[in-house]
C-alpha cells in the first residue's frame, strides 16, 4: 500500500468520525446556551423586583414578576417625557411674557420654563433695553401654575433634587455659592450672586453649596425679578420702584416681549433625561394641566393627563403615579406595563443617557433600584429592557450588565 493510498485511507476515517461525533453528540445550540444565561439571570430577581427583556420584534424572551406593581423611581420620567410630548408638543417652547402697564411697571408673567437661567435673563435684559428705557416697579406674575411641593420633596432638604416648583423660577429654583476670602461668592460665572440671595444664604444654616428657593413668601418668582433688575441696572436701566408679586391685566396692559426658551421640547427631555431633574419633569406635569385644563396648572390636573395618556394610548391599566418624577414612594406600575412605554418611546431614545451598546434610564431610592432603556444585538437587533429591584441592596445596574454582555454578542 502506498503513502498515498495510506493518506486517503486516514482521511476518509477522520471525516467519518467526526460525522459520528456531529450525528450523536451536536454541537452546543447558541439559543440553548442564552436560554441558560437568561435563566441565571431571572434567578437574580428576587420576590420583591421584576424584569422584561422583548426582542426586535417585541417578542418576550424573559420575564420574571412582570406583572406586579413596583416603585419605579426616576425611570418614570420616561413616560413624563411621553406626556409632554403628547399634550405640549415635540416642538414647544417655553415662553415668558413681559408687559408695561400705565404706571411704568414692568410685569413678568411666567409660564413654568423650566430651564431659565441667568443666560436667559442677561438675554432678556438686552431685549429689554431695546424697548424701554424708565422702569418703576418690577410686577412678578406666577399665577400660572399653584405652588407646588410635589409628594416625596423634603422641605428641610438642600439637595437640588428636592426644589420646588413654580410658573416663574430662575436657575432651578436654586442658588449655588462658595465662600471667599471670608464673603460669600457666587459658585457660577454667569450668575450674579445678588444680595436678595444673600439674604437667604444667611437666614439658612448652609455655608456653601446651593440653597432652594421655595414658594414660602415667593422666594423663588422674587429671586427671578431681582436677577432681571440687576441685569437691567447692569445694561443701564434701573428699576425705580419695588421688586414685587401681582397680576398681569392683558385688557391694559402691553405686551412688550414675548421670549421663547432656545431649547425645545426635546431639548428639555433630553435635559431631564440625562441629570435626572425632579424639577423639570414636575414642571412639565404641571404645563401639561395648565394647558388640558386652563391655569393654574397642578400637579393634579397634570397627573390625571399622564394617567388618561398612559390608559387610552398606552393601554396601560396598572399605573399609579401622584407626581411625574419618580420621587415619590407612591408611585407604581408593573415592568410589563413600563414596557409600553418603552416602545412608545423608541423613536427617542437618542434622548437617553448611552454607553457601549446600551442607551438607558436609572433610578433611585433608598432600596429602590430601577433601570429601563434598549440594548443594541448583532445585527441591527434592538432589545426592549426593564428591571426594577425593590430589594434592598439589590442593584439593578448589576443585571444590565450581565444582559449587555449576553444579548451584545
């Protein structure tokens, strides 16, 4: 027998061992294999928290407690932001209106823009000066929205998390400033920090950091008329008059400017997304009842929109929601029903915080930890997540990843 022969002899037995080996011992299914890892995975969900996972095509393909009401937390805001764009619109912006009356008053009607800053009033202050150029009093007008302290705000809190809302509110109703050289100092270039604010630095027991401003004696709109009287003074034009609460009477009164916020509706998401801001989501609560039901806007008429939005859009039945930040305890819905918002809310989710192959929201409290958004697969595939972990010391940021790594492959 020859070398070549032998050779082909070898070859011919290899390859019918190996279709042996394939025949009665395959090779390990792919699916089998994710099955066993999504299964590990449910076994992190303890009695007290839930997971969905839906692929592209909204198939589930695991699901543990999915229909028990959890605390969702601050994921909530995701369908906050549904809501917003619903009722106000993908293009809405905010606005704040500013009139002289007979007097030489200056009134400021606000309309709950939640991201007015100094930027803006510097902005105004020119816009201003180009109209007027005698001011008496300036006439702060907040009757827009009912003050509001929504369910879960501590009011004894300085963290920024916890401000109050209102129509008229500069910086997010906060104030941040350090100390130097012995004198307070305003912790942000762009803001002035004026003595009205001073004041109430030194009436509170912090020394740096940021101080709210609550509705409490109209803190927050008088801190917004007193940053527009500096900005004012500072471009030449000083107000002669008090710095106070009123009305704006649209019969006598002339509207002089009408200033629209730079950022849109899905800028203002896209903010409220990514810092998790109490204050803006409660905001945008608050101009979504204004709007169904006329003003004032409360948080109530709000929170009867979201939930009439979640029922007859979302077909969602299982919502319990008193505010739209997720703050409060009292807040609830299963991880099936979060995962209608979660497809409602596809088209946005370039508005979510990202990284790698995940695009997300958390949330947090004390025992309380949530986590809802999409994961990117192979192939263009899209998966559809949503764990909330009531357990304390339970992290769900600890699940996702475990899911990234298996559902990214």
């Amino acid at each position: 027998m020859n070398c070549k022969r032998k050779n082909r002899i070898t070859k011919q037995i290899i390859l019918s061992f190996c279709l042996f080996l394939l025949f009665y011992f395959p090779a390990p299914n792919i699916c089998f294999c994710a099955k066993n890892n999504l299964s590990y995975i449910k076994n992190l969900i303890s009695d007290n928290d839930a997971i969905v996972v839906a692929d592209s095509d909204g198939k589930i393909i695991i699901e543990k407690n999915s229909g028990k009401k959890l605390v969702p937390a601050s994921i909530l805001k995701i369908l906050t932001s549904l809501a917003a764009f619903h009722y106000l619109g993908h293009d809405y912006r905010f606005f704040t209106e500013f009139y002289m009356d007979k007097d030489s008053n200056l009134k400021v009607k606000g309309f709950g823009d939640p991201l007015l800053t100094s930027e803006n009033i510097n902005d105004i202050a020119n816009k201003l000066s180009l109209e007027i150029k005698h001011i008496n009093d300036i006439v702060l007008d907040d009757s827009y929205f009912n003050s509001a302290i929504p369910p879960g705000i501590t009011l004894s809190s300085a963290q920024p998390y916890d401000s109050p809302n209102g129509a008229l509110c500069t910086n997010f109703n906060t104030v941040n400033f350090s100390v130097a050289n012995g004198k307070f100092v305003s912790a942000e270039s762009q803001t002035p920090l004026i003595p009205f604010a001073i004041n109430l630095i030194k009436k509170s027991d912090i020394r740096h950091g940021r101080i709210l401003l609550s509705s409490e004696n109209n803190e927050n709109s008088l801190y917004t008329g007193h940053l527009i009287s500096w900005f004012l003074d500072e471009k030449g034009i000083k107000p002669e008059g008090q710095i106070k609460t009123g009305t704006v009477f649209y019969k006598t009164d002339k509207l002089i400017l009408k200033y629209y916020s730079p950022f849109s509706m899905e800028d203002v998401v896209s903010k409220l997304l990514f810092y998790s801001n109490n204050y803006i989501a409660n905001q945008l609560v608050l101009a979504i009842g204004a709007k169904m039901h006329s003003q004032p806007g409360t948080l109530e008429k709000g929170v009867f929109e979201i939930n009439d939005y979640a029922k007859n859009i979302l077909n969602i039945y299982d919502l319990s929601i008193i505010e739209g930040s997720g703050i409060s305890r009292n807040n609830s819905i299963s991880a099936k029903s979060f995962l209608k918002i979660l497809t409602e809310f596809k088209p946005y989710m370039h508005l979510m915080k990202h990284n790698d192959n995940e695009y997300f929201k958390t949330g947090t409290l004390n025992g309380v930890s949530t986590r809802a958004g999409y994961i990117k697969g192979p192939k263009g595939r899209l998966y559809t997540f949503v764990i909330l972990t009531n357990s304390k010391g339970k992290s769900a940021e600890t699940i996702s990843k475990r899911l990234c790594y298996l559902l990214g492959r």
